[in-house]
C-alpha cells in the first residue's frame, strides 16, 4: 500500500499526486463555533483533545459526528478516549493501532 499510495522522495514518503488532489488538510479551531463542512471519511485528532477540558471535548466529539461519515474513520492519540465523553462511537482496532467509528443506530 505505501508503494502504490506514496512516492518515495530522499528519505520521506509523499501523497502520490493523484490521491493527494481527494485530500483537503483544513486548520480550524475546534473550541468555537465550526464552519459548514462536507461530510468526511478521515479524521486525525492526534493529541489534539488532551488538551482541552471535558466539556470541550464532548463539544468536539459531538461535532465531528456530525461531519464524520457513517463509515469514516477518526483517529484519536493513544492518551484520547471517548470513553465517558460520547457513546456514539465505537472503538475499532487492527493490529496495534485504536480508531473510532461512528456507532450503528
């Protein structure tokens, strides 16, 4: 999969140009109001919520479902949860790596 989704360049990896003209790589603030958003498959909030009070993170997780597809993917870091935050998700794992789905109703 690296190799037929990534080119190698040195000693980095890159998009390979064909799939990076489907990604759009957004920086918004998540503690605020968010802009209207397209639904999404990906999400990566890597060590992004640890740093934000409960609330806020319920907040955020509340508003990613809302733009995450019903088959999307969200990555959280290792030190993240929903657990006690939001039960609309369900914690998925594959090999040795943790991500979130949106949970069927």
């Amino acid at each position: 999969m690296l190799v037929k989704y990534f080119k190698k360049t040195g000693t980095d990896w890159q998009l390979d140009p064909s799939i990076r003209k489907m990604v759009d790589i957004k920086r918004m603030n998540l503690s605020v109001a968010w802009p209207l958003m397209p639904v999404v498959d990906l999400v990566m909030l890597r060590n992004v919520m640890i740093y934000f009070p409960v609330e806020t993170k319920k907040q955020i997780l509340k508003s990613m479902r809302n733009v995450l597809a019903p088959d999307g993917y969200m990555f959280l870091g290792t030190a993240e949860t929903t657990i006690n935050l939001d039960s609309s998700y369900t914690c998925e794992s594959y090999k040795n790596v943790s991500y979130y789905r949106p949970s069927v109703t």
